[in-house]
C-alpha cells in the first residue's frame, strides 16, 4: 500500500478475526488486512442522492 493508507483502528478482519491488521487506501478504494491479505473495494458516497 501507499503512504496514503490509514490504519482502521478497533476493527476486526472478518476472515482471520484479527485486531487491528485492516488498512484503508483511499486512492484505490480499497481494505486490506496485514495478517491474511484479505482485500474489499469500497464504494464511496459522495453525498448525491437520486
């Protein structure tokens, strides 16, 4: 991950169930666990509504 990543403190990986390990990279849009490598998009909301 980049410099522009930001730890997500007090959260849990779903799939290893360890503390702390989830990295939020905004660029990319992306959250990426440490321990395991498990990795999710996400999708921003930029606040818009239909």
């Amino acid at each position: 991950m980049r410099d522009t990543a930001y730890l997500l403190e007090g959260l849990r990986c779903s799939s290893c169930l360890a503390d702390n390990t989830l990295w939020l990279d905004l660029e990319p849009g992306t959250v990426e666990c440490r321990e395991c490598g498990q990795g999710a998009l996400i999708v921003a909301d930029d606040g818009e509504e239909e």
